[in-house]
C-alpha cells in the first residue's frame, strides 16, 4: 500500500505527498482535498510510468489479477 504523507503550511493549506512515487505533491485547502488530488496525480504518473515502460512501485502488482 502507498502511504500518503501530511503537512500543514503556516497559511494553513494541506500537502500530501506520496514519497514512493517521485513528484507526487498536492496542495488542498483542507487534508481531504490534498489526500484527493494526491492520489489523482498518483494514478496519473502510474499510468503514464507504464505506457511509457518505465517502472512502478510493486503495490501496483496487486491490483490487477489474470482471470
């Protein structure tokens, strides 16, 4: 499982930050908004990061299974 890191500004906005998957930084008004738009971004570079053949993190195995 990916875990989402929290930080909180002086100005009061909200950052997650996924450290397994470089560059994954989100700003929110509120945790929720941030973990939201990290995990969007997340999904975004994953995908990218596998049409492109170029790796993911091993948590990403276990989402999918041959039927």
């Amino acid at each position: 499982m990916l875990k989402i890191k929290f930080d909180r500004e002086a100005d009061g906005r909200w950052i997650a930050d996924i450290p397994e998957l470089p560059g994954v930084l989100a700003y929110g008004s509120t945790q929720t908004e941030a973990r939201q738009k990290a995990i969007a971004l997340a999904l975004e570079v994953i995908a990218d990061n596998l049409a492109h053949g170029e790796p993911v993190p091993a948590e990403v195995d276990n989402l999918f299974a041959a039927a």
